[in-house]
C-alpha cells in the first residue's frame, strides 16, 4: 500500500455492502461448503451459502454464490460432481484449496482427461477465490473505467488493467506474465459465471413510514456481452472456453455491471501495490478486505464513529487463523497501517463496560471513503 490513486471513484453502494460477505472465503465458519444443485431446465450451479453474523453489528446478511456452469453433457455432470464432492470433503479442502486442486491432476489415470481436469481446476478455483481481496481490486478498478467512459457498459482493456494493478511487462516476451494475464481472465469470467442472490429491503410502496418492503435479489457484479483481440475486434472470441483451458484468451471485454445506481454510491480510493510479482499471496492483505467492508458499511451506518464488534471485523477483514492473539496482533497491524495511510484517521480496539466482547472504534478519512450525496440539479 505505497501509491495514491488520482481521484476517488464512485462504486455501487449496494454492491459495497455485500461485497464483505460475498467474499467470504471457506476458512470462515459461516460459509457452507459447495453443493451442486440442478435445475429441471438442466442447468447445474455450485452453490455457496454464507450465513448470517452478528445482528448487533447488523451483519444478519445472509447471501448464497451461485457459481453457473449451464447445461452440460451427462458424463460432463458425473465427472463435476465426482470430483467437486470429493474435493470439499477433503478435510484440507478449507485451508489447503490449491493443494487440492493440484491433487487433481496428479491423480488423474486418464490423461485423455487433461482438459476436463484443467476446467474442474479453474472451476474449483473460481468457487473458492471469489471476491477475495485480488477480485476486489479488480472490481474496483474496472468501476474506475466505467466512469472513466461514463457507462454501465465498459470495455476493459487486460493490459491497461494490469498495468493499473501496478504490474511491469517481461522484457523477453514484451507483455505481461502469462500467470497474471490467465489469473485476470479466470476473475473476470467468474465474476460472469456467479451469480449473487440475497435479501434487499426497501422503503414500501405504499409510501407507509417506517414499512419496508424486503426482495430476493438476483444479481452478476458483471456480466460479459462479448470478448476480442485487440487488432481484430470484429472477430468474438469464446472467452469462457479460453478461459477453462487458458488458451488464447481475449486482450479486450465489454463486460455490463449488474450493480450500477448513480444515485447510491460511495466514493473509494483503494490504495495500490508495490510492484506485485505474478505469485504474491493475496490471501495475506487484511487490508483491501477491511477497508472494503468500512467503505460499504457506509451505506447504513451513519454514526460518527462507526462501532464495530471485533469478532465482525476480524471475519470481515479475513483475519481466521486457529490463534487468537496472533489475530489481534494482525487486525491491530491493520488499523494501524490503515490509519498511517490515511484511510482512517482513527481506529482504536476498545474494552466497554458490561460487554462480553471488544469493539473497534473506527473514523474513516473522508477524503479517501464516503458515502456520496447526490446533486439535487434544477430543472
């Protein structure tokens, strides 16, 4: 976390708000293990229910990940379902996801398979990643180009992403690692492939006060209307098939963002890297993960400070290791570099009176995080 971004960028406010618990990883107590489930019109989904939280931090948002796979061939179907079951019931499966993944290959008998096995990895991956800390960047950053070009409907441009990401190009291929270009092709089509469904309260219709209507939302952070190569793009490339073997992916995607409302937003700036090499551990930045949550939690909590129940921003922030003072220490290495970055400008544990657990007192900088405040124009 070293550079400023120029300016801050309006995001979704109702797509802030989830974010934190769609990025859930299965380390995490409250996210069920995958279920494969089958609709009558054949089309299969892996699904990931998270759980509720803590109600007195109003963290009761239950949500499910509906990873779409279509309509699939019966053998196709069988070997999925075989091989994802016996994976999440590895019981390594929560801490050790790609050495499970690896496992796959190694174990293959059937070498004929190596393309249906290199898809089942990608699938689990998808699965298991989404919205972690390096799709949130990535969300972040295509936001920033949607309103750059002033649309729901961007193109994304890979290479300009990366290099936004604070990636350098190899000088002896003239172009970026391989590893990074297919690790942002499996975000992007994942993001396209999962679909958040989840409770969304509104104010009534009948204008009542104080009555709320409540809806089951179904909604994709994106969705990809097409994908081509940069010096062809009248010839549509099949980006998910591209991205299930990592072979000849697209250089460009239009891509349209399901969550997109210019009149609830909240203004981020998301801090960059320091040139990140093609195998840094994201799973390690607390950070992003914290920050995110504060920034959606605007959307609702108006109070000046925030009080957050430490167990809820531990979850939150991805903190989830067997060793609890080692978690303090690490949450508290959080706030601090947050703070020191200007992210906050005050961020403090806190033991109250009469409470079982701790609380974290949080100010956000306004400069860098706030909930925007829609023009009220003239007509």
């Amino acid at each position: 976390m070293v550079e400023e971004r120029e300016y801050l960028v309006p995001m979704d406010a109702q797509l802030l708000s989830i974010l934190a618990t769609a990025g859930a990883s299965f380390k995490d107590p409250l996210v069920d293990l995958p279920i494969i489930e089958s609709g009558a019109d054949g089309q299969c989904n892996i699904v990931v229910r998270v759980q509720g939280g803590l109600y007195q931090d109003n963290d009761g948002l239950e949500l499910e990940r509906r990873y779409q796979l279509g309509k699939l061939e019966d053998e196709e179907v069988d070997f999925i379902q075989s091989n994802v079951i016996s994976s999440v019931q590895n019981s390594e499966f929560r801490a050790h996801t790609q050495k499970v993944i690896k496992a796959l290959g190694e174990n293959d008998p059937d070498k004929h398979r190596s393309a249906e096995i290199r898809r089942l990895q990608r699938i689990l991956l998808g699965v298991s990643q989404f919205c972690g800390p390096r799709n949130l960047e990535t969300i972040y950053l295509i936001y920033k180009a949607a309103y750059e070009q002033g649309t729901q409907i961007p193109l994304i441009d890979t290479r300009q992403l990366l290099e936004a990401k604070g990636y350098k190009r190899r000088e002896d291929i003239r172009d970026y690692d391989p590893n990074i270009s297919n690790q942002l092709a499996q975000e992007i089509v994942s993001m396209h492939r999962t679909e958040i469904v989840f409770q969304a309260t509104a104010p009534a219709q009948s204008g009542k006060k104080g009555r709320r209507d409540v809806a089951v939302v179904y909604k994709n952070i994106l969705r990809i209307r097409r994908a081509f190569y940069r010096n062809r793009p009248e010839e549509e490339v099949d980006f998910e098939h591209s991205a299930d073997l990592t072979f000849q992916l697209p250089d460009v995607y239009e891509v349209e963002l399901g969550f997109y409302d210019e009149k609830d937003t909240v203004l981020l700036s998301l801090p960059t890297r320091a040139v990140p090499s093609p195998h840094i551990n994201y799973s390690k930045d607390y950070q992003t993960r914290c920050l995110i949550y504060i920034a959606g939690r605007l959307r609702w909590d108006n109070k000046v400070p925030m009080w957050i129940s430490k167990p809820t921003l531990l979850r939150k922030s991805g903190i989830l290791g067997a060793n609890s003072t080692r978690n303090n220490q690490l949450l508290q290495q959080t706030l601090e570099s947050l703070t020191e970055h200007g992210y906050l400008l005050q961020a403090e544990i806190v033991s109250k009176p009469k409470q079982r657990q701790d609380v974290v007192k949080i100010v956000p900088n306004p400069d860098k995080t706030r909930k925007s405040v829609p023009s009220s124009g003239t007509n």
